[in-house]
C-alpha cells in the first residue's frame, strides 16, 4: 500500500491557461474525494466519486472546473482559465470505508 | 446548519506538557468525528476518529480524543508534547453516513517552546 500520490506537486501558471492535476488513490478504494484548501485554512470538499460516478459536487466548483474517474482509478481535476484566487493546495482523499488518507496535495500558483 | 469549529488560532506549548486542542460541532445527531495534522506544505495525516462506542480514543503519536455529546464536543489531547509536534491540527466531521464529504474545522497551529 503505497498510500494516495498528486502529480504535479507544484505548478505556477499564467492566469487564463488550463491546467490538470492527476490524482491516485489508496488500491482498491472505491471512493475519492477532492478538498481545496487556501492559505492558513481548513480543506473545503470540491467533489467526491464512488467508482466512475460523481456523486456530489460543491458549489465552490465552478463551471470552469471539471473532475473526472474514467475507470474508477485515477482522477483528474482540470481547471479552465484559471484566475488568480485558483492559488491553492489541491488535496485529495480516497476510502473504502469511513476514514479518508489523503495525499501530499498540489500546490498551484496562478500568476 | 452543520458546522465545525475549533477555537484555538494559535496555541503555545512547552516541551513535554500536556496539550489539548478543543473542536466543537454543530449537528443534530452524533457525526462522524476526525482529527488530522498537517506538517508544513504537507497533506493530512490521520490521528484517530471516532464513530461510536467507547468515547475516548486512542490515535497513534500518542494522541488520544474524548467525544462528549452533551458539549458537543471532540478535543484533542497529549499528555506530553515533542518538539516534532509542532505542525497544524484539523478537527473534521462527517454529517449523515459514512464516506460523505468531511466538514473542516479553520485549523490550531501548535507550536511548541524548547
């Protein structure tokens, strides 16, 4: 169990570029979850999957941002024209029961 | 509405005294209750959780929490601090059942004086 890995890490990038974050989970953990989290603040949820299906969104998830869980694996999280208040640590969590492990997370800065 | 809150912006310990960091929740049943600590630039890591039974629990640090209904309340406790536990601790609560979403208290920074 090698425990639930973001890619990239860290990524800056000009405001009105796309960017993607992959996420993959704990093996076998059926759920998956995305929070985001700002400066000196709790994570807030963003959007959750059980399997391939997304089963809950946030308000905070603007049209500008999608999720996906093509194969009930790996996730993606992509961001259309990002904004400056985009800056964030994009978290990630999976479970198979009631606890969520979460990973490192990716730090985006939005120039 | 469901809520959860953590008191303690900031809290100041010395080395090996005891600490508690306090978590209070809004909700109209029992959720399921969390803590987690996050090193500097880190993601979260798992102390311990509570769903029901036994209200006090063991976590692993050596960190332990006791859920107490009537104050709606789930604080974090150590008998003896280490220099290493210096990071930030979030209360979390999951409201309904099982595998919902976490709701995330605004976060304690502990720091920890030699």
């Amino acid at each position: 169990d090698t425990g639930v890995s973001q890619d990239p890490r860290h990524k800056i990038t000009k405001r009105g570029q796309n960017v993607t974050f992959r996420c993959d989970p704990i093996s076998e953990h059926n759920r998956l979850y995305w929070y985001r989290q700002t400066l000196g603040q709790g994570p807030e949820f963003l959007t959750y999957f059980q399997n391939e299906a997304q089963l809950e969104k946030s308000r905070l998830l603007s049209d500008r941002f999608s999720a996906e869980r093509p194969k009930g694996s790996f996730s993606t999280l992509e961001i259309q024209r990002t904004e400056q208040g985009d800056s964030a640590m994009y978290l990630c969590a999976s479970s198979s029961g009631e606890s969520q492990y979460f990973g490192p997370g990716t730090r985006l800065l939005v120039l | 509405a469901q809520s959860v809150t953590q008191p303690d912006i900031h809290i100041t310990v010395s080395e090996g005294a005891s600490l508690e960091l306090r978590c209070n929740y809004s909700y109209g049943a029992t959720p399921y209750l969390f803590w987690y600590v996050q090193s500097p630039g880190q993601g979260l890591q798992l102390l311990l959780k509570y769903f029901s039974g036994d209200t006090l629990v063991q976590g692993i640090k050596g960190f332990e929490a006791e859920f107490k209904r009537s104050q709606s309340s789930f604080n974090l406790r150590k008998p003896s601090v280490h220099w290493s536990d210096a990071a930030e601790y979030f209360c979390a609560a999951s409201f309904g059942k099982a595998g919902n979403m976490l709701t995330f208290g605004g976060g304690t920074r502990l720091m920890v004086k030699p």
